[in-house]
C-alpha cells in the first residue's frame, strides 16, 4: 500500500483495529448462539455485548505484546479481551479454531471493499455517462492502429467506456457474492465440536452466505475469482487512461486532463502540461493487475489447508483493493474534469484530405457495378497519392479527376459520400443500447 | 498447442478449416439480411449458400497463397470464395471490416471452447461425486500445514472438491455468456455503412447476443475475463493434483494414481510407481496461469483498436482452452481410477498416539471449569510428550496419568473423547449442502 | 507455437528428431567413457558410433508407438536404438537415469536456442547502428510524457535502443551461460552408479559445463534466469515496437514501416497503412513475458525432483525461443526498411511556437539575475499563451513583448536560446559512449 | 509492504528522509561541479555542504505541504532547502531536470538494497554450509515425485541449496551492476544544458557508473531485469521452504522448524507443530514473483520517457527489496536452528523394505548377462510385490528366492547390492564441487 494512492474509508477496512472489530463482533455473535444452544452459559454472550456496548477502545498494542510471546494472533486476541470483560469471555472460540475467525474476517474485509468499489464505479459511471451525452454528437476521428479510420464521435468513445465499465460492475457484484461466505466449521471443517447453526447465526448477523463446505479455511478459488476480477477491472481502467494519453499528445491534443493553477509541469520546462494522472492510473493498473497472480497461486494449498495464502493476503487483500478504489477515484476525476477540444477534433479530422471517406467510396464504387477488386484498386490508388502528399492533396479532388472513377460515379455522387452526419446516424442507437 | 496435451474435439475448433467455415457463415447470414434490406440483391446469398450445400472443401493452401501477396487474411478469404462461387460473390461483406468477421469468428470459438469444457466439468463433477459417495465416511487424518489435525473423511475431501469444480462450472457458464457476443458494425462500430439489423440477423443465426458498442473490435475486456476464468479453474485443478500428489508420498500412501500393466515408473528404479499424471497436472495448470496475463495486458488496447492483441490470441485461444479441455478430462481418469486405500490411512492415523483428539480435551477441560489457558497448558504439556516419542506413547494414557486433569475428568470422560464417529456427525449434513 | 511466428532454424531445434539425435550422442558419448572405465565393453560404444556413421534416420512414429505401451519416453527410445544396433546396444544408459538425458539434451536445445537469439540480436544491433548513423543529426522532437520536450536527433533514439539490445546481449550471454551445463549423476545425484567422469566427458564432448550438484534434474533456478532474461529482451523490442507505433500515427507520421506494393490496410478502407508488425510485435512480446511466470513457479521441485516442470518445458521451450527468434527478425526488418520521415519531423517540432525552447530562456533568464521562482513565471506565463493558441502564437515573439522579459535580457539574447544545434553538441559524445 | 516482513535497515532505504538525503547530495555534487565548470559560482556549492555540515533534519511535512500547491515533488524538495540554505540555493539543479535526480536517487537506492540483499545471502549460505557439513554423511532418503527413490545424504540436500543461493548471489551482483547507473542528462538526454562531465562527477561520488544514454529517464530495462533477479531469486527460498514443509509432515518429520517455548502452534489443536515460518516463506515467494511483471511492463514507455513506471515503482521498490530481505533473512533463521532427526529419516528409508536398492541389483543382473528388458521385469516384479506389502515383506527376501534372479547372482552379490555406504563414496567429490 501507498499512502499516496489510498483513501481513508478503504485504508479503514485494513486497519488492525477494524479487523479486531469484526473479530469480535464474530466471537460474540458465536458465543451468543452457543448460549441459545446450551453449550456455553447465555450470560457469556451478555457479557461480551456489554462491554462492546460501552465502546470500548480496541488497544492494539497491547494485544501485539501478547502476541509477540504466544506468536498466535487470535489467541493473542482472545487473552487480551478475556482481560477487558473477565472470567466469563473464557467461553468466547468454544470449538472454534482461529481460521473460523481470520477467514469469515477476510470475508467481511473484501465484502466491505467491494461495496465501496461499487460505489466508485458507480461515480465512474456517472461521470461517463455525464461526459457521453455532453458530446454525443462531437465527432471525432475514430483511429485503429492509430491511424484514422472514419469518423466516430466522442460520446461513442465514453458509451464504450461506460459499457465496459458497466459490465466490470456486474463482474464485481459476481466477485462480491463470491468471496462473501461464512465459514465457522472448527478444525479441519467438520463441525466436530461446533453445531452448523452457530456458522448459520454468525452469517447472517454479518450478511455473509454459508460456506457450503470449508476446510479449517475457506476455499481460496473464490479469493482467486475476486482478485481476477480487480485485475479485469484494473485493465479497463488502463484502456481509458491510456486513451486520455493519446488524446494529450502534442500533434493529437483532442482532449486535456484539468491542469490545475499553480501546478508545474516540469521543473526544467514550463510549458509542459503533461497527462500524469492516466499515466499514474497505467501503472496502478499494471500493479492491481500483478496481483492477481499470487492469488492464482495460493488456490492450491496443501490438504486441508497450509497458511501460505496468508502472507500473500496481508499484501494483497489491502493493496489490491485500496490501489483500485484510488485509481476508480482518480479516473472518475479525470473523466469529470477533461478538458475536451472539440475544434482539435474536426482539425485533426479534417488533415488527412479526406482519405476517412475513403470506403463509402469504394463501396459506391461496387454498388455502381465495378468490381470489387477494380473499385478497391481506383480508391487506392488515389487514397495513397492524398497519404504521401501529407494532406495536401484532397480526395475528393483526386477522384473527380480520375475518369476511371468518374465513368462510375457522377460528381454529385461522389461529393455525396463526404458526408460527416452519415456516420453519426445510429448514434442514437447505439447509446440506447448503452444507456438504456 | 502441445499435440500430447490436445484433444480432437477442442483442436478441431482452433483448424484453419474450422475458422474458414465460421467465417464463410458470418459473411453468408450477413449477406442474406442485406438481401432482404435490398442493399445487396437476394440472389447473392442465394448463390453462397447453394454452394456451401454442395458442402465444398476448404482449400486452406489456395487461401494462403493468396494472403501471402495481400497480406489480408480476411480478403485473401473473400478473393477464393469468390473464385469458388463466381460473380454473385461480390456483395458479400458490403459495409463489413475485417474485424467483424474476425471478433464474430472468435467469439463463436470461445463459445464452442467453453461448451467443451463445460461438458469436461460435468464428466469430472460426475467423478467426483461417485468416488465421494464411495468413501463418504472413509475415515482419514484432516491435515493443516501438512500437519495431522483432525479425522475426516476421504468423501469430505472429495465433496469440497465438487463444490469448488462447481463453483468452476458457474464461473465458467458466466465467463461463456460474456464472450458470445457479435459485431458487425463497420470500420469503427457506427454502423454507418451497415444496418444493426444484419448484426442482430448474425448474431441470431449463430446463436450470440449483440454486442452493445463495438469500437471495429469486441473489447478486450470480455476475453481477459474469459481467460481469467480459465486461470482460476486451473487453479483448482493444481489443488486437486497437489492433493494427490501428496496421498501419493511414500510415508504416506493413502491413495495412488492408476498404475497400469506394462508401465514403467522409471527406467532405473523399477520400484517406482510415481504420481505423474497429477504432477503433469500441476505444469499444466502453471501454463494456463500463466495465459491470462498476456489477455489482462490485451484489454488496453489503442483508441478504437490497435491489433495488438491478436497474436496473444493466436497463442491463448488454442492454448488455453485445449490445455484445459486436456487438463480436465485427464483430471477425470485420475479421480475416476484413483486407488484409494483406507487401511493405510487409518494406519497414519492411528501413528500420532491420538493426539488428533487433543481438542476434544481441551474443550472438555473448559466445560468442566477449567480456565481455557489452564487447560491449553495441561493438554499441551501432555500431547508435545506423545509428539516427542513419535507416536510411541499414546495420549490417553498419559491424560489418565496425569493428577491434574484427572481432577477435573474422570478416566470415562477422557475416554469419550477418544471416539472417531463423533467427528462424522456432520458428514451427512455437509453433503447435503454440497449435492443438494 | 503459432507456425506463422517461427522460423525453420529455431523450430528445428524443438522437433522430435533434434531431440533424439541430441539423446543418441549423450548416450553413445556416456557409453563411450564407461566403455574407457571398464564399466561396459569398448565394443558398444564403437557399435553406436558405427549404427550412427550410417546417418540412420530417426524413425519417430516406431519410437511412438513404443512409448505407447511403455509409458516412458526413455526407455520407448533405448529399446528403438537396440532394435536397430543390436545386443552391443543393451549397455547404453548403464548407471543412468531418464533425467540424465532428459535435462542434458534440454540445456543442448536451451544452448543452441541462445546462440541463434544471439545471431539475432548481432542482426538487429547492425541494421540499429546502420540506421543511427544514417540520422545522427536528423533532428526530431523528444517527447515525455506523449507531450514535446526538447529536440532531440532520430539517431539517439536509435542509439538509446542499440544500447539497450546490446545489455540485452550481454543478459542473454550471461543466461547462455547458466543454462549450458550436463548432468550424468544418476537416480538422485549422487553418482552411486556412475562415474563423474562420465559426466565431465560427455560435458566435454557437447561444449557444456558440469552440473556441479544435480539430484536427477538440473535445478530449475537455471531455467528460471533463462526465461526470465528472454522476458526482460521482449520487453525491449515491445519498447521499439510502440515508439514506431506511435511515430506511424496520422498526426505524427515520423517513420513509418515498409509498406510493401500489393499489400492491402483494411479490406473496408483502402487509405490505411497500418503499424501491423510492431503492434504484432507488442503481442508477441507480451507472450514471451507471459512464459516467464511459469518457468519462475517451476523452481520448487518437491524434494529431489518432481516431474512438473516438465508439461510448462514442452510449452515454453519452444514457444518462447521461437517465438523470440521471429520476433527479433521481425524488428530487424522493421528497423532495417523502417521510412523515415525528416520533414515531417521538422514539421511537427515547429508546430509548438518554439515551446520546445522554454527551459533555456528559464536558464538565462536564472543566470541574468532573475530568481528561479519567478524566471520560471516569466516563462510560464508566455509558453501558456503559447500552448493556449495552438501553436499559433510564436513563443518568441511573446518573450520580446514580455517587459519583465526584456528587462532582465536583450532581443538577441534571447533569440540566442531558440537556436536548434545547442541541444546536438553531445551527440557525437553519446555516440562514442554507445558505439564505442 | 508489510510492517510485519520488514526489517529496519531495508525499510530505512526506502523512507522520505533517505531519499530526500540522497537528492540533495546529487544536487549538491552536481551543484560542486558546475561551479568547477563555471557555470554557476563556486559559492554556491559551499553554501549546500556547509548548511549540510550542520546535519540539518529533513522536515519531510514542510516538504510535503509545499507539494500539495506545487504538484511537483523536486520542485517542491528544491524550495524547501532554498528556505534553509538561502540564496545561494538558486544555483542548484541548474540544467537539470527532475528525473536526474529521481532516477539517480532510484539507482543508489536499489544499489544499497542490493548491498543488503547481497549480505542477507552471504548468511544464508553461511547458515546452510555450517549445516550441510554438520549433516555431510547423515543418510536419508532422496525422493523423486514424492516417492522415495534412492539414498541421499542431508548434507547434499543442503550443498544443493548453497549451490543455487550461490548461482542467486552470482545473478545479484550482475543485477546491482546493471542498476547502479547515473544520468544527469538534463530534460530529454541530450546534455543540452549540462555537461557530461557533471554526470561523471556525481557518478563517481555515489558510486555509480554513468548511464551511457539516457533518455531523461534510465532506461527500464534495467530495472526489469534487477525485479527479475528478485523473482528468481524468491524462487530458490521457496524451493527450501517447501523442502522444509515437507520433511516436517507428520508421516516424514525428518526435520522441523524451531518450536521455542510458550508458541502455540493452534488455538484449537494443543498438539500442533506447524511449518509456519517456511509456508509463510512460500507465500512470500508468491508476491515477490509477481512484482517481476509490472517491472517487465514498466520497459516500454512511450517516446523518451512516459512516467507510468513511478507509481509501479513506488510500490515494487520498496515492497520486493523489503520483503526478500525479510524472507532471507527468516530463511536463515529457519536453516539455522532447523531440528534435523537423522533417527528418524533412517526409520523412514528402511520402510520400504529395501526397494530404494532396486536399481543395482537391475545393474547387477544385467552386468552378469541378463538383458537389460528382463532384468528390469525380474526386479519389477519382486519390486511390486513389496510395494504392495507395504514394507512388510522385504526386496532382498523375495529376490534371494527368485530363481530366475538366483540363476544370475549369488546370494552375496546380491546383498553386496544393500549396503547404503555405496550410494555416498562421491559425497565428498560432490562437496568439493560445491564449496571448493
């Protein structure tokens, strides 16, 4: 984790006391159903609730200086709150095993991260949607290979970032169910000295589902699941800031990231004003995404369990979640503040001498009777007189000239396919898919 | 593509010939609804499709010597077809790109893929389920850290495998539905030069949905997913194959691979008979991880396309999913013929002197007023005796030894702790969860 | 391996009959120094050698069809080579295990792999240096950040890249090295059955080093450094390969690849000219990078030897070598016919007003007096104005009209700093440090 | 990083103090250099190493809040020390950019990590070769696949490791050299407005190579091999852990990490001796690996520099260097105090009833004329049926009564074959091999 790149209310999730918390808040939700069911006295609950009742402060090194001599966290947990609430917390972990506790914790940690991603993606989602209907009709050259192909418009870049994204949110709730279960099961998962209805009780207290069947640990394919998932998130991330990238370049410059007064570019050349947040977002991605491998790995634990995955989870649970709910955060403030130059855009457009028309032509061409082939070869042919003249010559021009076209097509005809709006038609369309 | 770790079914979908086919369908249904919108005549599809009912060869040698002077797949494809069906031939692909043939054509792999090892999950689930029933209450050691802990039974083992292959199976039904779709929507997806209609028409005919915004390419998103999804099966494949490895050891022989006649474990050691196919396994599982990097690094791709992502694709398309259609029927065979021995594992059971009952112990102490770290400490003191003897003393008999547990037990109370169906009680419960 | 990204050398290495004629001579030089030992009969050796002077062809499908039965590729070889020899041929392998073959002939292929990357890199350091000096002094503009810097020459792009292929050498050399070493040890290492002699001859006789401890295998860390190193070599030609993508970009077209006659950009848009083989590059590179992980996840053989390393070796040995190998002849071609554009170069550095100048006014403007928090003001304020118009206001002029300005210099001295040679007077310098 | 796996000397290298204490001595040096130079005065330099002297305290808040305005993290350093030190402090950082000193900074920071990496190895392989003596001739069984195969002594087992730690040690060197480089090249690599000579300078007083071309950053390649190195480097430690994991599972329990007294190895089971620290190692493994890959990402930036490799790098710096020194560290603790039971790794090589003594009698029968094919049955057959017995019948009962094996060998020959001193008559050449 770097501070740098976290917010408060996720970093919170990973703090040593809010993982107390839920440790307790498990124990006593357990002790309590243990009491329902006679195996521990009611009143150990009681007491339990009580003294959580009064608010008390969870004193972290003190239960760090107890570990340090059991080298055991959970006991080291349970020895200290015995010490708050007296002889009657000596009924709190009956039949359980410290898995029971670390695992459903875990559970709660990455449930509670995945609310709060779904809330940044439903920010990022709105910032998008919000930026999509402002330019809707703005048009704009549509590139692939990075060389202008026909015309798009900017709304459809930010409809298909919203798709995506809309789509990395179903991923996410998928993940979320997931990873959200409830294991209290006792050594090796068996329920030997614990009842199935206390796990029943503590899941629903903490709006967990039943893990169907659990070996002392939950099952890591569904922590592996949850973290491939950030990582296919992370890199539709990547995909719009490496747009926003493109589009801030020098010859490009169709769009900005807001450059805030008093900011300095470069402290050796004032006038840059230079893409950082996306490129910042590109290896935050690059990171979110590294860390789906180790979660792969730690799938295949030995038996019934060996805690290899452990010290895999203390790096990755908090830093995979808080990196990614900074950079939703971070994007969502670049979508809503870009700064977007919609006369860039036609320029841009306009400099290849009209070669994005280039296919209407051909398939007017064809439609005409020409031959496939001839047609394709008579656009060529003056496609690539317009490409080496670097825009100085324009298609249209060329083609009227060319008589083998013009025995095809007519002029009217072939101005006609120099229609921008052509392209825009099913705009409309098209974001009624995406938005609805 | 390794040939020994490849099956035909799955093979069959990644040949040149099978591709061809696909693609001669897109553009043949994609003709047919121009037809009917009148932008093509209705005879062309007529004419392709009359000769695809003559069930014609594919020439793959003829397509690639003509890609080889247009250095263009798709109309290297085009320019033989119409050799083959003559002058009608030249409507087809009217207003299409390349890329809707080519992502259309992927997406229907990726499907087919997904169906086979759909199948390959219920085969293996089918397995599962019935070496499961088999040994439901075969007794064996439940180990954490490779360390005996408490009974359970060889069914349990194989239960929590089915639920995880399950949970496979879902993720894998869902990672299916999101790679399904088809584009067919121009050179940047803005059906300027093609009506939404034929993509519906397409998308039907081959059983896809549509896909919402396509920017010339389906975006990659989908396909990180797709490939994620198969990392995490692989995943649960290695545990399983770690798991038997294990069973395997020398010490500890519960269970072994399938030895056939006439095979040889080693040609110097003639005694060997090794768990190769679960080490295999293992490799196997390492590669499939290792696919879905290069598909989250294809998801950034450039503005509206770059074609980077294509020789991943190359690579993972068949990779991936033939290793994996491989993995997991080889996976069935090994859980289908596994020798399971339940007399050697009540031997390794039975070799720790019952210390897999010390909680049992411990617990009782604390319901018979003991505080938790009195009784930790008696138990302890007790069980690290019988673990220094290596299994030469036996725990009951020192706990009845000992004055100070005796104080709280009597040697009938002690003894009750030493009873293995008390483990069991749950089986049954459990595997109602796991098998409905 | 996807056939249309190898080349016949490098794949030869990997085929079934490379792979036996390496196995035959480690077996027939083994037999060889057992025969000298005494161990064996001189005679068998001799017979070998004989059977082998007759360039017996390597029949693969018989060597099949006994693996088939015997499970064990091996001992299926070894009983095909006594088929053939004769009864002198029982004396092969004597003291041996599989593993001793298995791993040797791997470091033989591993090696020879290497020297042909080596070969390439040697190709591509040429056509680099060729290219560097051909524009030396072709000025061009450094960009950060995708955003204009300061100018730099074309040459020193391409010296950057020669300077990184040649530590890219040097790594690979280094990893030829750690790769190239024999191992005859025996069963588990410890030359119980055979003497270390042997080792060392046949060591000797295929130009490797001994293995100075094996246990049946050749530790894998070897491998890891290996594929490792092909990794970081991939990640330079994806560098290269991006920087002519985005130079080949509409509004940059600096350079451009060879676009060849008859060859085709889009089947839908006859104008494009697509940066198709860097881009395929940067999937290849991706790939390679992918293999990485596997053969990093290998290191940890249980105990002596396990055999999972062996499924990820069939993938990755020939897939990442060969796809390597291509992928460096690839660039090389790209480099070698690489167009470049110096007028387009100039054209796009002066498009920024003279921005590109700012740092040395903000330097002057330090050493006349001005402090730098407000030199860099004056700087800013002007080059905004600059950036703001689009490059239609001309740095230059703004600085002369700037009273803070010329108050601190003179009309001349600042047309001084936007003089375009002051930032090539280390050229030659960094060449002499690049090419020596 | 987590708190927990780190060390205070590897974290120091990575806190604000130490970095903002090698960028003022970059400033300065080069500051000392340029008033050599004449560029700036030589007072200025004085000015810095005088305030310097006073061994002033960074005051890394005042730092950070200039930050918060300047979004600019040099700039922000250079005008906190211009408050310090006074107007002298202009002259600092004068032609230079940003990157000089971040990447400079970068280099001594990964140098000096190396440094500690590079002594943490040095105990290692102490620890291990003071053990692998102690246990030279310690016999046990050596296994492949799980399975025992034949004997091996603990002593080789441990020279493996110090072989491969010494091969790491070899590999980190290289990658320190690589990493150690200077660039004071100003804002795109071209020396514009510095001389070389002041890269010479600050390179020499660090003790840096210079970087031979720079491109305002140091080339990625560099640090992509360095994280690699980590990679492999963590591979080996996991290769031990999972050794060590091994042999403590309660059927072989050959060796055991330290128990120390009041751990408790579970809250649940008192009789638990877990392998926490090396299962805790191979999770650790896992991460490190993974930070190889956004390192190989990190390779291609865009143009001359693009800055998405920082926030990489702010995670993988310190987190891989920090967390390796951990784990080697850990690792030498484990070697270091490892319970070794050569008790019982006898009691566990005789339990196989002689079988691991198959492959010289193999050798044996085929020396006194049996061919190769039969005798590999007539020991395959005893072979299995001890197997099959579970060790309790014993190999050499079973072939002194075979009488087609009695037909070959007498009884002595063949018990000369049992005889375990056989197996270790080159565990002193081997041992020479390793230690010299």
């Amino acid at each position: 984790m770097v501070p740098r790149y976290s917010r408060p209310a996720m970093s919170a999730i990973w703090e040593p006391e809010a993982r107390y918390r839920i440790w307790f808040e498990i124990e006593a939700h357990a002790t309590e159903k243990l009491g329902e069911l006679g195996v521990v006295p009611a009143s150990a609950a009681k007491a339990l609730w009580d003294w959580w009742a009064t608010n008390p402060e969870i004193d972290v090194p003190a239960i760090d200086a107890i570990e340090a001599v059991t080298k055991h966290d959970v006991i080291a947990f349970l020895t200290w709150v015995a010490e708050q609430v007296g002889d009657e917390a000596r009924f709190m972990h009956q039949g359980m095993t410290s898995s029971d506790v670390l695992d459903t914790t875990l559970a709660v940690q990455l449930a509670r991260s995945a609310d709060i991603l779904l809330e940044d993606l439903d920010h990022l989602l709105a910032a998008i949607k919000r930026r999509a209907e402002e330019h809707k009709y703005t048009p704009t050259i549509g590139r692939s290979h990075g060389i202008h192909a026909e015309p798009v418009t900017f709304g459809l870049k930010l409809a298909q970032a919203y798709a995506e994204f809309d789509r990395c949110k179903k991923r996410l709730i998928a993940a979320r169910e997931e990873i959200a279960t409830c294991a209290i099961s006792g050594a090796v998962g068996t329920f030997a000295n614990i009842d199935p209805s206390v796990e029943a009780h503590v899941a629903e207290k903490l709006g967990l589902e039943i893990e169907p069947i659990s070996t002392q640990v939950i099952p890591r394919d569904r922590h592996a699941m949850f973290f491939s998932t950030l990582a296919v998130i992370a890199g539709s991330i990547e995909r719009v800031a490496v747009e926003v990238r493109h589009l801030q370049r020098t010859e490009v410059l169709e769009a900005e990231e807001y450059f805030s007064p008093g900011q300095k570019g470069s402290s050796a050349m004032p006038h840059k004003r230079n893409p950082i947040l996306t490129e910042n977002l590109t290896g935050q991605a690059r990171m979110i995404r590294g860390y789906a491998m180790p979660a792969l790995e730690n799938v295949a634990l030995w038996h019934e369990r060996d805690i290899s995955h452990s010290s895999v989870e203390r790096f990755i649970g908090p830093d995979a979640t808080i990196t990614l709910d900074f950079a939703l955060a971070r994007l969502t403030g670049v979508i809503d503040k870009l700064l977007i130059y919609p006369e860039r855009m036609q320029k841009n457009m306009d400099r290849m001498g009209g070669l994005i028309h280039s296919q209407r032509v051909l398939l007017a061409l064809t439609q005409a009777g020409v031959s496939r082939e001839d047609a394709y070869r008579l656009v060529q042919r003056n496609a690539m007189k317009v490409w080496e003249s670097d825009g100085a010559l324009a298609l249209l021009d060329l083609l009227k000239a060319d008589e083998e076209v013009t025995a095809a097509l007519s002029n009217e005809e072939i101005e006609a396919k120099f229609d921008l709006d052509y392209h825009f038609k099913q705009v409309d369309h098209i974001f009624s898919r995406v938005f609805g």
